[in-house]
C-alpha cells in the first residue's frame, strides 16, 4: 500500500514537472497556459494554502487540488507537446536537478492569508463597534 502511495506521488511530481516544461511550448492555448501556470506556481510552492499541521483538511490540498488541476491541465494539452515535456521532466530528475521553487506563488498564498485576516479582523471589529450601539 505505502509503496503504491509512493508511486503515486512519484508519478504526480513528474506530471507537475512536466506540467513546468510544457508552459513554455507556444502550441498550448493561453486558458490551458494560464491553468497549467497556475498548478505548477501551486505544485512547486513552498508554503500551502492549507498548511500540513492542520488535521485532515491540511493534506486536503495536496490531495485534492493538485492532482485534479494536473489531470485537467494535461487534458487541455496537446498529446505531442505532453509528450517532449515528460522527456524534458524524466530528463531534469534523472540528472538530479532540483524541481523549481515558485516564490510567486508563496507570495499569492500569503497575500490570500493576508487578506483572509484582515477581511476577519474588520468583520470582527464591526461586530463590535455594532455591539456597543
């Protein structure tokens, strides 16, 4: 079972690799583009929307969203172009190379939580402020 899980897993990183190398293939149309820019800024992000510490709905993210966004950007590209970016991918993991790092898309996570808090906070201090009338 934990040696299935581990080539899932396994199998998921190649894809969000590939997913990386077929963002720069001019043969993809600009809303798979857009998607597939958006799963991979997620994928290879150092910080989760949802962090791991939380129970169950912190592994949710990576259960969930990833995969299907994987699925469905590989869906919307071409077979031919899927198919050099899974080379391009194996290629970069077989010499070792370190999957890119989205600093971008840890700046969105934490400017989604920035906003999350503050959104709750003014809630929170409108609620009060309508309390004491």
């Amino acid at each position: 079972m934990k040696l299935n899980l581990q080539k899932k897993l396994k199998y998921l990183k190649r894809e969000a690799y590939t997913l990386y190398f077929a963002c720069g293939d001019h043969h993809i149309p600009w809303y798979a583009k857009l998607l597939a820019i958006c799963v991979v800024t997620y994928a290879f992000s150092p910080i989760d929307l949802i962090p791991d510490f939380i129970p169950v709905i912190g592994y949710l993210d990576d259960l969930l969203i990833v995969p299907l966004g994987v699925f469905l950007v590989s869906k919307l590209i071409p077979n031919e172009v899927m198919t050099a970016a899974r080379e391009k991918a194996e290629n970069a993991i077989a010499e070792g190379k370190d999957k890119p790092k989205s600093w971008i898309g840890a700046a969105i996570i934490v400017a989604i939580w920035l906003l999350i808090a503050g959104l709750g906070i003014s809630l929170y201090f409108r609620n009060v402020n309508s309390n004491r009338k």
